[in-house]
C-alpha cells in the first residue's frame, strides 16, 4: 500500500512537472513572439523566424545571395533572408502592386539609385535611421547616390563606372626604350659621326646597357596621363609595336563613356541629383569642352555608329589598343582572357584624365542600392538585413558576381578595382529626378552629333531647352549666346605645347 502511495505521488509530481515545462515554453513563445519548433535540428525553446524578402532582378546575384542568405540565417537567432529573383520587367511597378495588394511583397529590394525619388514617392523607400552610412565606410558619391531631400532613403551596394585603362606591358616596353635612348643620348652619341656611323653604333649598343625593373616602373608613372593631351603626345611620339592598332579608343556612342568630357562643368539636379532647381547644361566651359571632344575625331578617327563597347574590350585584350575607357566588367573580361593564354598583356587602372591642364573631367557613376519597403511589416529587421548585406567587407561579391561593393572598407583581391573606386569617388551619381529620365538619351545623341560635326554651341542649346522645358512643364528656349573659341586651347596647340616641351 505504501509503494503505490509512493508511486502515485511520483506520477502526480511528473505530471506537475510536465504542465510547469508546457506552461513555461507557451509564456516563452508568447514573449518571443514565436512559436515551438519541433523538428530535430531545432532546440526545444527555438523560436518562429521573421522572414524578411528581398528582391532582386539580376541573375547574376544568385548564387551569390543564396550563399549569404545561409550564412545570415545561419547567424540570426530571429530573423531569416529569402532572397527572390524576379524579372527586370516593370520591376518597381511589381514591387508597388505587391505591397499594395499584401501579398508576399519584399521587405527589401535592390535598385538602382536613379529610380529612388520614383520609389520614394511611390511610399515604396524608407528613410535610413541608424548611422551606419557615414563617410568612413562609403566614399561621397555613394552617399550622394541615396541622398533624397536632405536624407537617406537607401543603403549602397556596388557601383558601376568609368575610368582609364591602359596596356601596362606596352608601357613598360616604351619606358625601357626610352630610358636606353637617353642613356645612349647621353653617354654614346657623337655629334662629330656621319649619320649612317651614328645609326651602326645605335644598332649595336641597344640592348647593351642594364635598366632596372625600379627604373622602367618609375618611367612607366611618368607616362602614365595625367591629360588627353598627354595621351595625344604620347600617340604622336610611340614607337607601336605591329599589333597596335590604335593609341586611344573608346566607345563614343555610350554617354556613359563619353560623359567625362562635361561631366565637371553641367549639373543636373545639384551634389545629390534630386533638385530641380539646379539645372545647367548650356555654359561657357561645357561648350568649350564639346568644341575640344569634336576635335578629337581628327586624332582618334573613330566610327560613332560601328563604335561598340565589347569589340573595343576584345581589342584591347588582343593588343590592339594602348589606351581605353572602360567600365568595371573588363576586369573579369581580361581576367578570363589571362587565364585562358588569350591576353599575354599586364594592364593598370588609374581615375581618368583632364582634357588639359586646366580643363577638368568626371565620370558618371550608377550605384546600385538596396531599398528598405515602406510597405514592409517588419522594417527594424530589414533595416537591419540591409546593413549586413552592404556592410561586408570580404571580397565574395565581386570574386562571385563581378560587382563592385560601394563599401570602400572591402578588402580586394584585384589590384584593378582600386582605380575604379578612386574613380567612383569624384563621379557624379546618376540624378534621381523623373523628370529628366530621358536627358541622357538626349545628351548620347548629342555626341554623336557633335563627333559627327555638329556646332556644340548650338547642340547643347537645345539639350538644355528641352530638359528644362521636361522640368518645368512649360516651353523653355534657352536664347543663344555667342561665344568665340579663337583664343582657346585646342588639340593641335596643346600637341605644339608638348612637342616644345619635349624638345626642350
């Protein structure tokens, strides 16, 4: 009788037990705001994740992004990422149709920072809270980029730009010969000898005297441009090897290359591209620099209708060209070409040149950024997603996608990708403006005109007309204004400058 009293109390005090553990995780949960997971990769007071989406329209990321939503997950105790690739088509118009119906519409999504005043006031953007977007962690025309009214409405994720690039072997090579003809200049030449005894002992002695690698590579940063006119000098004075086919070429008929050339003398919607009270397309120096860009078809003749980026990047990879513009994607172009034996040649990056001495230039730059829904349920955790994603400073991302971080904290393997982020830095972001989506559509054909022959004065009058009327809603003709480029520098002068220069 005893032990069944005993065995009783037992089983009661178990069953006490039991309902204390019940009770205990329904109050966990409920606190939490979760629920009991039971599978057995879960522990037994494992919480119900957030899921947060984020969307996205370039396949390229793929890969890239399932590998770091493991990792994230894997990593966040409460919160998990589910990236979704969907179609590039009416992409924000999609995004804006979800959230507004509440079915399974992104929390977060990646866009391009021109599209952000459409986003925002679509009530598709939310503000950034946090401080974590700060000038030691991006350079100024990432923050730029997602600037909106006086605030940020994105964080940035990798950029696209151009720069120079340049065929490091063929410099080398120029360096060294110039450096054995100074020395032969130097320490053989005699005045006194015939010509044809000069030419036998110049024949002779090449190749005899030792250059250092330190002084081919000291000679290779003094021929590094630091100006188109350099470049046209060193054009002029280039003893090419039979390969060469051209000194400098780029794609003129992408604005995209060829923006440089006004890009530090018209202003668009002001630093942060969202004001239309800032428009300046039509000025003195922005003529005068489209005057010197006609000029060059008369150095660089090139077709602006056969002109196309990917032939010209093959060109350069075959050795065929000294000198071009390109856009990051050309790293991993040559990259492949090295590995496969199709480009025997080294190559450097540096930010891109002035025109002349005292005739500056910017590129243009498109960031790509990650946008926090103003729909979103859970905007503190995607927030807070967004801020993992761009604040990574390991290289997978661009040794998986190609794509650049705008965060200049990341640690690059590719010594090229320096080059493009100090170009990046002094770029002028894409404007976010919708009302002059299509100003730079009407600025590509404008170069075409102008390369093709067209009066710059003229050309860029109209451009500005018809931005400001798009900006305005009303009929804009900007008048005329006469101006005389007969005391201008022009090419042909500043190559006269350079050949006296390295004359003397």
């Amino acid at each position: 009788m005893l032990g069944d009293f005993l065995m009783n109390k037992k089983k009661r005090l178990l069953s006490v037990i039991m309902a204390v553990c019940v009770l205990f995780a329904t109050m966990f949960a409920a606190v939490y705001g979760g629920s009991v997971l039971a599978d057995e990769n879960s522990s037994f007071f494992a919480t119900k994740k957030t899921t947060i989406r984020l969307w996205y329209d370039d396949d390229a990321l793929t890969d890239y992004l399932l590998q770091l939503s493991v990792t994230y997950n894997d990593t966040h105790k409460y919160t998990r990422l589910e990236p979704t690739l969907v179609s590039a088509l009416e992409y924000l118009e999609n995004i804006s149709a979800a959230s507004a119906a509440g079915e399974m519409y992104p929390d977060l999504y990646i866009l391009t920072n021109d599209s952000l005043e459409k986003a925002y006031l679509a009530g598709l953007a939310l503000p950034v809270t946090s401080d974590t977007l700060s000038d030691t962690q991006y350079p100024s025309a990432a923050l730029k980029s997602v600037t909106y009214d006086g605030k940020y409405i994105a964080y940035p994720y990798y950029f696209e730009t151009s720069t120079l690039i340049y065929n490091k072997t063929y410099l080398e090579n120029a360096a060294r010969d110039s450096l054995e003809n100074e020395y032969y200049m130097e320490n053989v030449e005699d005045p006194q000898q015939d010509a044809d005894t000069q030419e036998s002992d110049s024949a002779s002695f090449e190749g005899s005297v030792e250059i250092s690698d330190d002084q081919v590579e000291q000679r290779v940063d003094e021929m590094i441009p630091d100006t188109i006119t350099d470049i046209i000098g060193f054009a002029e004075t280039y003893n090419a090897p039979a390969e060469v086919e051209a000194v400098f070429k780029w794609d003129v008929s992408d604005i995209f290359y060829n923006y440089f050339f006004v890009g530090n003398y018209i202003n668009i919607g002001g630093d942060a591209g969202d004001n239309s009270q800032f428009i300046d397309v039509y000025n003195e120096d922005a003529i005068r620099c489209m005057d010197l860009y006609q000029q060059l078809n008369q150095f660089f003749a090139i077709d602006s209708k056969g002109s196309s980026y990917e032939e010209i990047i093959q060109d350069f990879i075959g050795g065929k060209i000294v000198f071009t513009l390109a856009t990051t994607d050309a790293l991993d172009t040559i990259a492949k070409a090295q590995e496969a034996g199709e480009c025997p040649y080294e190559y450097g990056v540096v930010t891109m040149p002035s025109l002349t001495d005292d005739i500056g230039t910017r590129t243009m730059s498109v960031t790509r950024c990650i946008v926090v829904n103003g729909y979103s349920e859970h905007s503190k955790e995607a927030s807070e997603a967004a801020e993992y994603i761009c604040g990574r400073y390991d290289d997978t991302l661009y040794e998986m996608t190609g794509k650049v971080s705008a965060n200049k904290n990341v640690q690059h393997s590719e010594s090229g990708i320096k080059g493009f982020m100090e170009a990046y830095e002094g770029s002028v972001p894409m404007p976010k403006m919708i009302a002059t989506s299509n100003f730079w559509m009407q600025l590509e054909i404008s170069f075409e005109e102008i390369w093709e022959g067209a009066d710059p004065n003229e050309t860029l009058r109209k451009v500005s007309s018809q931005v400001k009327t798009q900006v305005s809603g009303s009929e804009q003709t900007i008048e005329e204004s006469p101006i005389d480029f007969t005391n201008d520098v022009t090419w042909t002068q500043a190559q006269e400058y350079y050949d006296e220069g390295m004359t003397e």
